[in-house]
C-alpha cells in the first residue's frame, strides 16, 4: 500500500508502452518465423459474458511457452522441456475455453478482489460494515461467486523484447459486495530466464480490502496423473496460520518447528502431511514468510527430481497459501480425459493473510482512495540432470 505516487508513475508507464488488442490478430514477435518464435501471439478463444476471449501464447528466446486466457486472466499451459529434453506443461489447465466455463477451481486464474477466505463474508472499515457474498460453506471465497477468475480481461500487449502481456480489470462498486470501484492491472511477463513474472497494481476510489494472487497450479513433472507427494519444497517461513474448520485463521501466529508445518529444510511434501488433520486432509495454509519488507525476496522452492525441474518463488508478499490439491477428487478432467486426483498439483499462491479484515494482529489489506496497491511475483523454472 506504500510508495503510492512511485507507483502510480509506473502504471502510467505501463500503459504507454503497451498496445491495445481488441482484434484477434497476431501481436508483437520478435526472431524467426515459426511457432515457437520468441514473442506474443493471440488467438480468439471464445466467447462469455458476451464478450471475446483471447487465448495469448508468450514465447521466449529459448522456446518456452505459457499461454494465457484474458478469461480469468489464467495462465492455461506452461510448457518447458525437463531433463531430457522432453517439453511438457507443468501447470493443470484445459485446451479450450469450456474446461474454463465449467467453473474448475481456479486452475491458474487471477484471484480477487479478496484471495482466500473472509470470515463468513463479513467486515467492517470505520464505521461501515459490509456483507460479501458466502460462496464457501458460511465464509467468502476468492473474491465471490464471480471472482475476477470468472470475468473477462481487456489485454494489451508490450512492443518490447521480453513478451509481456498487460491485462485490465475494473471491479464496480458493489461487486460481489465489495466497496468502492477498483481499477486492476495485471503484468504478466516471460523472460529469456524462463521467469514467469506477476506483477499487480490497483486503485480504488472508496476503501476497500484486496488480496491479489494467482491460482496455478503446479505439477513439475507435466504428469497430472502422478501426484506432487514425492516433490520437495522449501519454505523460508518460521510460522504460519493455523486455521479453524472452516479454513478461517484462528488469529494465532504459530511457529512451524517441530511440526509438519515446518519446510524451512527442503523436504517431500508427502513426509509430513499425514499428520495435518482435517477433511480432505492435506496442507492448505498460510505461511508467515520471514522477510520482514515489501522487497522481492525468494520465499519458496519445489523440485522434483523425476523431470529435475525446479521452480523458485520470489514475491513482494507477506505470506504464502501452500494447498496441496487436497479437494480435487477426480471429478475434473484433463483436456485429454485424465482425471485429476487429490494432490495432483500444488498452488503456491503470494498473498496476505487470510481473513486479514477481520484480524487486527494481521498486516493491513485495506486499500483507501489515493493509494496504489503493488505487488510482484516472480516463479522461476530451471532444469538440471
Ligand atoms: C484454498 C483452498 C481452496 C482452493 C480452491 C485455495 O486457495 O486455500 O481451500 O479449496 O483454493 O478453491
């Protein structure tokens, strides 16, 4: 929420040097002629709301490809090669625009106005109480019934080098309950070090909570049928947020050592996670990241030694929702007809802590007319034999 003029400064920036896209053409490419040529390129995907979908594909110099729908403003395919050589997707996301319509939960999408749960829809700013929409059981859910995954962005491509995608979200007044109305930016870039960087910003012109983050979901060995139990994560979390039944954060900062909760060593994410009680079972909490500013720091990294892929979070963020697939239970299919099983996939979604606005002891969320939020996620993939 600091630094609102730097940033305000920078959005202006963005939007000058991007290009609307409102045809379904081919957009900026830079090196040679073929598929895999190193740039951004658009297809349309459909239609919902009455609107266009454009499927966006963002190409680096060394071939790898994420595709990006401005439904949801979701990342559908992240496709890179693992240790022999072999390309494979290591994000669950569908071929077309129905997989999406079918109200999968979140595969890859942009989470808001609010990411993750606010306590049985409700809070209050001053003096003024507000009533979100209860999606979740008794509580709110990522941003409501119509989240900012279920709408449809408007997209901008950069003329630079690196392709970068910039999509655009104005959240009205009254939306899913939230005050005030809310313009939203999106950066998505890919770079020739296979960095995959989300970067937000947003202002609002009444107060109003926000919690962005992005809702992929990963599996590095490209293989959603084998699950992500033997993949080792670490952490730089020395606590988290134990949480009630429902999902809802007890208030209590706990420290993880001694319990399953502690990645703060690399270890499988199957070790442990028996021992995390609840229904379905699983992880599916927020961790308290031990960087102490808003500075990009590296807070997390999975590897799975099968494809010797590795992926390194970095974020701008406070905490960290580690989830565990734990309630995908097969109904969902892949676009090839394979069902997606608990633990298929994990989400490491940057964020601030859940139910923020109802826990005082919690970093604030609330966004107040002229000041602009900012934050920035970078997932980075390398590969080693
Ligand atoms: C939540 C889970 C939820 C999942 C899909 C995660 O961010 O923490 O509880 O099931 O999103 O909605």
């Amino acid at each position: 929420m600091k630094h609102a003029l730097r940033f305000s400064l920078a959005i202006a920036a963005i939007g000058s040097i991007f290009t609307s896209c409102n045809n379904a053409t081919t957009t900026a490419t830079t090196g040679k002629d073929s598929s895999t040529k190193a740039g951004i390129t658009k297809v349309p995907w459909g239609t919902a709301d009455n609107k266009e979908v454009s499927l966006f594909t963002l190409t680096n110099d060394k071939g790898v490809q994420v595709k990006i729908s401005t439904y949801g403003g979701a990342v559908t395919s992240w496709v890179s090669p693992d240790k022999n050589g072999k390309p494979s997707n290591i994000v669950l996301g569908f071929d077309s625009l129905s997989g999406y319509l079918a109200k999968p939960p979140y595969f890859g999408a942009l989470v808001g106005r609010y990411g993750n749960r606010i306590a049985k829809g409700k809070f209050s700013i001053d003096t003024a109480h507000y009533t979100l929409a209860t999606n979740n059981g008794t509580n709110h859910l990522h941003g409501g019934n119509k989240g900012f995954d279920k709408q449809v962005w408007d997209a901008a491509v950069s003329s630079d080098n690196t392709p970068t995608l910039l999509l655009s979200y104005v959240s009205k007044d009254g939306e899913e309950g939230y005050p005030g109305n809310l313009k939203v930016n999106v950066r998505y870039t890919l770079t020739n070090d296979d960095e995959l960087k989300i970067e937000y910003s947003a202002a609002t012109d009444k107060a109003t909570p926000i919690n962005l983050t992005n809702h992929s979901y990963f599996n590095l060995s490209g293989d959603p049928t084998t699950t992500i139990l033997n993949h080792k994560l670490m952490i730089d979390a020395d606590n988290y947020t134990p949480v009630d039944t429902t999902l809802i954060p007890t208030g209590e900062i706990k420290a993880v050592k001694g319990s399953a909760f502690d990645f703060t060593t690399a270890k499988k994410i199957g070790r442990d996670i028996g021992q995390v009680a609840g229904n379905p079972g699983g992880y599916d909490h927020n961790w308290v990241l031990n960087k102490k500013d808003t500075s990009l720091s590296k807070v997390a990294v999975l590897s799975d030694s099968i494809s010797g892929r590795t992926l390194e979070v970095y974020t701008t963020q406070p905490g960290l929702q580690f989830y565990t697939g734990n309630f995908l239970d097969g109904t969902i299919k892949t676009s090839a007809g394979q069902p997606i099983n608990k633990n298929a996939a994990l989400c490491m979604e940057t964020q601030h802590f859940p139910d923020s606005p109802n826990q005082p002891k919690f970093p604030t969320t609330i966004l107040k007319p002229g000041q602009q939020y900012h934050s920035l996620t970078v997932y980075k993939l390398s590969v080693s034999k």
